[in-house]
C-alpha cells in the first residue's frame, strides 16, 4: 500500500496522523518506531523499522500478551503489493507474547525478501491476570484465537498506515499455531466470532487471509483421539506397549473412526470417492511421494521401515535413472538427509535410524511396518492422545487446559471423555463446550460458506511427526482441495514434530503466489 500511505501522508500530514492515533486507540502511529536489525546466516544485515508493543483491541484484558509488533524492511520488496507474513508463536495452546524477528525462521526470512512482517502475541492456557484479589485465566478457547483474528483485523483496519498490503497476509505457525494459523485461514469474516471481537473492541474490519501456511496444526481436536487409534492401533500390542486398560480406550476410539471419515465426503483428486476403506491407501501415497522425493533428494532409506523399492540392477553408482544419488551428501555428515531439500537440524544417538539403502524408486509401503517405525522414533501418546483427562489418566493435555475455564480448571472437549470421567454413558457436553469446540475447529468452515476462506494454503506435516494422525492434516488439505482451494500438501520426508525448515521451498511459493 505504499502508494495509499504516500496519499494518506499528503492529505493529512504527520502531525495529523498522530492527532488521529491519540483520538482511535487502535489507530496505528506511523511515527512510532525504533530501528533494528538482524543478521541472516548468509551473513546479510537487514534493517527494519520496528513497531512495537501495539494494543490491537480497545478493551485490552492481558495487556502481556494483547499486543503485536510490526517490522518493516528498510529495503522493501520491488513489487506492487507487498504481503505481510503474520507469525504466531502459539505452542501447546499456550499464551504468546509478541516477539521480535528471527533469522532463523520465516520471520528474518521475510524481511531478507523485503516483506512486512507482523507477530501478535495472544493469550492462551497459561495466560493470567490479577482481579479483586483473584487469579483469572484470560487465554481459554477461544481466546487466543480471538486474539490473532483482532491482530488482522488491526492490520486491514489501518492498511492506508501500514506498509505492506493487508489483502496479502500470509499467516503462519506451527503445532498449536499452525491449528491457529489453519483457523486464521478457514473462519474469515465468519459471524460466529462477531459477539466475541465486539466485546473485545476488536478494529471494526474483515479479518479474512489470504493464505495459510500450517506446519503440524494440531487440530479437529474433537476427531483427534479417534484419528490417532484408528491409524496407530496396529502398534498397541507391538511397539506402543499398551496395557490392556489403554488397548480397551484405543479400539473404542478407532471404531469411532470409519464414521467420521465417511462422513466427510472427501474425493481423492481424480474425483475418487475416500472412504475408511480406501483412505489408508490414500494416507500411503503421501508418505510414498515423500520417500520418493527424498531418494531424487540423493536420500538413503532403510528397506526396515516398510517402503519397497525397484532395484536399479546396476547399483547406486550404476546406470539407470536416479544413479549415484546416494553420494550427494557432504563427506563426514552422518545426518540423514531430510529429502525435502534441507538436512536435519540434530540426531542424538538414540534417535538415529541407518539409513542404507539407496535405489531409484519405491514401488509399495508397508504401512503398519512404516507406522511402527515412526512410534520407535519418538514413542506415541497413550489413549486418549488429546481428551486425555479422567480417562485413564487425572493428568489434563494442553487441550484440555485451554477447554478449561477462568478458574484455570480443565476440562474434557469430547463426549467420549467425558463419558469415561463421569462414568456416565449418557454424559454430553454442555451447549457452550460444543460451540466453543466448533468454533476452534477449521474443518467446520471450509465448503461451508459460513466464512471466506483462504484462496491459498501451505500445508507440511513431518513425515514422522507423530504428534497428531497423519489423518489430521490430510483431511484438511483434502477439503480445501476438494473446496477449489489452491493447496500445497507434504509430508515431508524425515521431519519431525516442527515448522519453518526448507524457507527456500516456502518462499518460493510464497513469491507464486504474488505473481498470480
Ligand atoms: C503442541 C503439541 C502437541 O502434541 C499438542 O497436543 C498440542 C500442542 C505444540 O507443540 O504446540
């Protein structure tokens, strides 16, 4: 908005800005800022005017975590519209502050590439405040959503002020903030939140995005403890070592499950209808995509983790197609390769599997054999993996801490849990759990029409992140597909439980996306 700000600048002046900042509380300042910097690992300096400790809501309750900050690059992007990249550094459901930018994630990256970069900090499970000699717990569901929806709002209610097009956000996290990143991307604009942002004094602005980039959302968390038995089940009496207590809780779970997934009415691309017969079919042409990606990457995958693969007769270093891959990485480096462009960041001894073997293509997986070795990795949660509370366990999840209330007591999200704690089969949860339960979770809005959705969507999901079903962010990416979404899906090889690694990738779609 470059051109909009210069226009704003000349009719009103500086000094008018700022009389108008001192009479809207949510007016932003454009003569408010502090210079900074960062140095990227290439070793470039990039320098930013920083603007910091924003209130983006007219009736602020946590004043810790309700504000953002905006850093603008000096050198600006050479294109017409500049996107802001909205960061939010929500994990576990927590509370977040507004942080300063990072050269190790997509924050500096972002300013590298001459983007406007805005992190909103936002309450979460944890977040707290002193009133009438009582502690109140300001960050339950659907709180911190609130929050980052009041931190767009913000910026397309001051777009004229601030540099960078509020109609190119491009909102990003990972974890719990990629589940917040996905709902930023799915609720637009949707009436459900209204009475909430009013009372809030949230900008009276659209808060819709233009894209979504979600690394691991833990999300759908009413489906999340069904999806994770359904899929990891075939390792109860295996390497997950259940009792049989837990192994009860995991096949109840899972035959909740085909229902759910029928459901849904999703079709593969060529319009093949998915179904709970079909579907882990479905599941195993992801992770395939991924080993085959990851040998083209000159990645070495052991033939003990499931994956078959065409034997290229004339070896590694032989003739045929995708020869010599095997050699491509540094001499001395013991890390496996992460096959989707990037190395892994560590391998502690205990968590380093050989890899051995290299070949051309892989022609079948072994799902259960596959899904054994990602709980070997890292081992898997116990049943329930989310609505754990009173089940089998006292102990309440992040989950069910931030479904709690604002006595800081948790609480169960689904029927079934719930079930399990009261000891009661008729138990159900009450009509406000149910709406907030269905206000933090994306799958209820895209297709809907009950929001404007995202036109463009960045999905990853580690390969053997086993934080969540796999079935979680496939059905995600798999609606906004069906829903005409434009949606970049992986399961990238190797990864873990994390987010904003290969950049390159990122901002190379973050920059097609710019041209369009
Ligand atoms: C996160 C991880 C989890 O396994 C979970 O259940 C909730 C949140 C996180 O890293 O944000």
């Amino acid at each position: 908005m470059n051109h909009k700000q210069l226009v704003a600048g000349l009719v009103l002046g500086a000094g008018a800005l700022t009389a108008m900042a001192q009479t809207d509380p949510l007016r932003f300042d454009p003569s408010k800022f502090t210079n900074g910097s960062i140095t990227m690992p290439d070793g470039q300096e990039v320098t930013y005017k920083a603007y910091e400790g924003i209130f983006y809501v007219k009736n602020v309750e946590d004043p810790t975590y309700q504000t953002l900050n905006i850093y603008v690059p000096d050198k600006m992007a050479d294109i017409a519209r500049v996107p802001i990249l909205l960061r939010t550094y929500v994990g576990g459901y927590a509370a977040s502050t507004a942080k300063s930018p990072s050269p190790s994630d997509a924050t500096g990256r972002a300013l590298q590439e001459g983007y406007v970069v805005c992190i909103p900090g936002s309450r979460g499970s944890n977040s707290t405040i002193e009133r009438d000699g009582k502690t109140i717990y300001t960050g339950t569901a659907p709180n911190g959503l609130l929050d980052l929806k009041a931190a767009v709002r913000y910026l397309r209610y001051n777009d004229a002020l601030i540099p960078g097009e509020s109609e190119l956000i491009f909102t990003d996290g990972t974890s719990a903030g990629g589940a917040m990143s996905s709902l930023l991307g799915a609720t637009g604009n949707s009436k459900d939140y209204d009475k909430y942002l009013k009372k809030m004094g949230a900008a009276d602005a659209r808060d819709d995005v233009y894209a979504a980039i979600c690394y691991c959302p833990i999300t759908d968390l009413n489906h999340a403890d069904m999806e994770y038995e359904w899929l990891y089940g075939c390792t109860n009496t295996g390497v997950r070592h259940l009792s049989e207590a837990q192994i009860a809780i995991s096949d109840e779970l899972a035959a909740e499950c085909p229902a759910y997934i029928n459901s849904l009415g999703l079709t593969e691309k060529d319009g093949t209808p998915l179904t709970a017969d079909n579907y882990k079919d479905y599941i195993k042409s992801f992770l395939i995509e991924s080993a085959h990606r990851a040998l083209q990457e000159g990645c070495e995958i052991s033939d003990t983790i499931g994956f078959t693969f065409y034997q290229d007769k004339f070896g590694p270093m032989g003739g045929g197609p995708g020869a010599g891959r095997g050699g491509m990485r540094p001499a001395g480096d013991q890390r496996p390769p992460m096959g989707d462009g990037r190395q892994a960041p560590s391998f502690g001894p205990g968590n380093a599997p050989r890899f051995n073997k290299t070949s051309d293509f892989v022609t079948g997986l072994d799902l259960d054999k596959y899904l054994g070795y990602v709980a070997s990795v890292t081992p898997l949660k116990t049943p329930p993996a989310f609505d754990q509370m009173g089940v089998l366990i006292d102990t309440p999840s992040p989950e069910n801490k931030v479904f709690g209330n604002d006595k800081g007591e948790a609480a169960n999200f689904t029927d079934f849990s719930l079930r399990h704690r009261l000891h009661n089969p008729n138990a159900k949860l009450d009509k406000d759990m149910v709406e907030r339960v269905a206000i933090m979770n994306p799958m209820n809005y895209i297709g809907s029409g009950k929001s404007d959705v995202a036109p463009n969507w960045y999905i990853r999901h580690g390969a053997k992140d086993r934080d969540t079903s796999f079935l979680v962010p496939i059905n995600l990416a798999t609606k906004l597909q069906n829903s005409g979404k434009n949606v970049d899906f992986a399961l990238p090889w190797n990864r873990p439980h994390s987010g904003d690694y290969n950049l390159d990738d990122l901002f190379r779609w973050i920059a097609s996306n710019l041209e369009k």
